[in-house]
C-alpha cells in the first residue's frame, strides 16, 4: 500500500508541475515578437525594390530565362 501511495504522490506532483509549467508560461520558447518584426521588415524590403525597380526586375528575370539552353545544345 505503502508503494501505490509514493507512486500516486509522485505522479500527483509531475501532473502539478506540467499545469504550472503551462499557465505560468517557459521563457525559452523562442522570441516570436522578433521574427514577427523580420518577417515584416523582409515584406516591407521587397515591396519597396518591386515598386521602384519591379521593371528591371522582370526584364532581369526575362533575360535569365532566355539565355538558359537544353543540356547538349
């Protein structure tokens, strides 16, 4: 009897331990407001290099797949 009671007890805390770990929150989940900002910022970037050089951009793009040839040829 003595045996189911530490076994109970020790599954009692580990149980308690997982619910604090969850309502109190770890600190070592990863810094998520960061790569919100660098998600955003890489968004902002491109949208600024396609709105002043989305032209040349597309011509570049043009250019490069007109020169790629068939392997033999």
């Amino acid at each position: 009897m003595h045996t189911v009671l530490n076994a109970m007890d020790r599954h009692r805390r580990e149980v308690l331990a997982a619910l604090v770990g969850r309502v109190g929150g770890r600190r070592d989940r990863g810094d998520v407001p960061g790569w919100v900002l660098i998600t955003l910022m890489t968004a902002g970037i491109v949208t600024v290099l396609w709105g002043v050089a989305g032209d040349r951009l597309v011509q570049m793009f043009s250019d490069a797949l007109g020169s790629v040839s068939a392997p033999g040829r």
